[in-house]
C-alpha cells in the first residue's frame, strides 16, 4: 500500500490517494467543515482513473456516492465503513 497526493500544474491537489500494488483504490481530499465537494474532486475524478472520491471532514452530513461523484461523510464514519482503526 502507498499513501500519496495529487496535484496538478494550477494548483488543484488532492490530500491523500490510496494505492495498493501501484494502482489507485481512493481519493480522500479532508476539511474542517461540513462543505459541498471541493472542485479539485470533480476535476481529478474527470481527468484520472481513480475509482472513488471521498471528502471527510469534523461535522455530521453524509451524502453523495464515492464511485459516481464525491462522498461527503464524518471521518469517523469514514474510518469505520473502511475499517480503519
């Protein structure tokens, strides 16, 4: 497993992509507040091969669909439906 980022020449980035054996499993990108997905989550999704987008962050909403947009959910929540410690 690796843990990386992603970042394009203007700027946009992404916080962390997960890949196992080289290839990319998810995207998370992490906020403080409860926010509708960051641009740079439309934009990689439209532009790589990465399966699922995920946007984390301290509050309670959960909505949206990692594989078909971005998943805006608490990083608890986050933490326990990927089984994380």
């Amino acid at each position: 497993m690796e843990l990386r980022f992603i970042r394009d020449t203007d700027r946009r980035e992404i916080d962390f992509v997960v890949l196992r054996d080289g290839i990319p499993e998810f995207a998370v990108e992490c906020k403080t507040g409860e926010r509708e997905p960051a641009p740079a989550c439309r934009y990689f999704r439209e532009r790589t091969d990465i399966p699922a987008f995920y946007q984390v962050h301290c509050g309670e909403k959960d909505y949206g669909n990692p594989r078909s947009g971005t998943r805006v959910l608490p990083f608890a929540r986050f933490c326990t439906e990927l089984n994380l410690p």
